[in-house]
C-alpha cells in the first residue's frame, strides 16, 4: 500500500516550540523516524518557530528531550536549542519569506488583497461555518499600509486532491472547508501554510507525515505553492496523513492524554513504549508491552 517517492525519501519531523509534546506529537514523531529509516530516507529536525510570543525555553528545550527518551536520531538540523537559535530559527529567513510573498502577489495580483479586520470583527463577522466572509476582498485596501493582513482569494468551488498513503485518493473542498486565509499576518510574518511550504521546499522534503486534523493544511498548501513562484514542486510531496491514536484495548485515547499541554508526554508516561505501542497498533503490527524501538523497525516493512 506505501508508495514511497520514486526519488529518495527526504522527510521531517517539524516541532513547535509552543508548548510541551504531548503523546500524539511523539506518535508522529515515531511513525514519521519509522517509515523515513524503513525506506533509507534522510530526515531533518525542522523546529517551527515563526510564532515567538508562544515559544518558551523550556518548550524548545523540551523538543530536544523528548526526542533523545524516544531514541530518534536525524540526519540534519539542529542538535541543541543553542544551534537551534544561532543558525535554525525561523526568524533568520523572514526577509526569504517576505520575498517570496512580494513574488507571489507580483506574479497573480488578483490573487491576494489586504485585510483590516480585527480579531473582534472576525468574531462578529464569521460566516455560519466559521470562515472569514470576505468583509475585505472588495476593498482593494494597499497592501504595504500597517496593521494589514495579507489573505488568498480562494475561488468559488476549489477543490484539492492528492493520493495518499495512508488514506487513498483524498478530496478536499478548499472553499468550504477553509475559505480565503490569511498569507500574511499584521506583524508581517509569514501564515504557518507559507512558512511550511518554503521550509520543506528549502529541504527537499518529499514525503510528509501528519494527523488526519493537518488535511485542510495540506490542501491549503497544495493549492497555495502553485502560486509561490518557484515552489510548484510542493505538488509532488507524497502525503501520510495518519488516524487517531488508539489504546491497547483499541479505545480512542482520551482528549487529555493526547492534547495534554500542562506537562507532556515526558512526564506522564514512565517509558517510550506506550508511544511504540501506539505506532505499531496505527500501523496494524502485534505490539508487546515490553515493545523497543528496534522491535518496532524490524516488526515494520513496507508493503
Ligand atoms: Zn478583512
């Protein structure tokens, strides 16, 4: 069932340092080493650090620490918070996106506008699915005044398909389910969907691996890096988007031990097997209770 890219696999595991990893970033974290090492790919640590005023010492620190208890190794990135900072931030390559952002927006004009709305006017002014009703797109607002927003226009009936690994043919009504989002936010950074694209283009990454809720993302930046001038690439990243984590008695985990931000997965779980077991009962592989991590590579081929 796993087609891997024809070319070799380059994939990454892509933290955010905005709170502790909880069990469900370790089982993607895992899965993600799994399949990468199965198929002799390579695999960067990509640390997602664009939103600073979420990000703490002790959450970034805690990427390092967690991967090391679950014994992951990678071939490129980062091997501390120190070299994280002085050489991996983000925040070294905002001019990169900002660049690609003007080339965007030279390169489809009709394809953006500005937007003003605050967050309270977006609250109020939500349309009944949620999405942002399009108060700005008529306003022709300039792009470059302060406190604007950059957003995609989003055509009626925009539907994204891709296939993927794990879950088939998979179709996503973009309009629908997103509507037109925002590229660019107030403070002039880049939206994650932007960051996320140039930052795996960047890598060379092929093949990605996330949770079932990151669909929509997904979708959005397929559509999204055809318009970013010299990212169309993106298009070919093969995609596993992986099912909700299930116990050993096959019961969904509870919301608390999969979302748990207060203290994380490395306080909560005495050892890295509860996060195997979850890997192999994902993957559909017998799991014993004493599971290493050698066990579960040797357990897994692709098929
Ligand atoms: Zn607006």
């Amino acid at each position: 069932m796993l087609e891997f890219p024809s070319a070799p696999v380059v994939s990454r595991l892509a933290p955010t340092p905005s709170g502790f990893l909880h069990l469900g970033n370790a089982v993607n974290f895992t899965l993600t080493w799994l399949l990468t090492r199965r198929a002799g790919g390579t695999l960067h640590l990509r640390i997602d650090d664009l939103d600073r005023a979420r990000c703490r010492p002790a959450y970034l620190a805690n990427i390092f620490e967690t991967l090391a208890w679950l014994g992951l190794d990678y071939d490129h990135g980062p091997s501390g918070p120190d070299e994280f900072e002085r050489h991996y931030s983000q925040q070294h390559r905002l001019a990169e996106y900002e660049q690609a952002l003007q080339a965007a927006r030279a390169a489809h004009p009709s394809l953006f506008y500005a937007c003003r709305c605050s967050r309270t006017t977006l609250a109020r002014a939500a349309a009944p699915n949620g999405h942002y009703p399009g108060t700005c797109a008529a306003l022709a607002l300039p792009f470059d005044a302060p406190d604007l927003a950059w957003r995609t226009r989003v055509p009626p009936a925009t539907t994204v398909a891709w296939p993927d690994l794990a879950q088939g043919p998979q179709t996503v009504a973009l309009t629908e389910e997103l509507g037109d989002f925002v590229v660019r936010k107030k403070d002039g950074a880049p939206a994650y969907q932007v960051a996320s694209v140039l930052d795996d283009q960047r890598l060379g990454v092929n093949f990605i691996v996330r949770g079932q809720d990151l669909r929509t993302s997904t979708a959005a930046q397929l559509w999204l890096a055809e318009s970013l001038p010299g990212q169309a690439g993106f298009t070919h990243t093969r995609f596993l988007h992986h099912g909700l984590l299930l116990d050993a008695a096959g019961q969904k985990l509870s919301k608390s031990t999969q979302t748990s931000q207060q203290r994380g997965i490395l306080a909560e779980a005495t050892s890295p097997q509860v996060v195997y077991r979850a890997v192999a009962a994902l993957l559909g592989l017998p799991a014993g209770t004493g599971m290493s991590l050698a066990e579960l590579l040797a357990e897994y081929s692709p098929r």
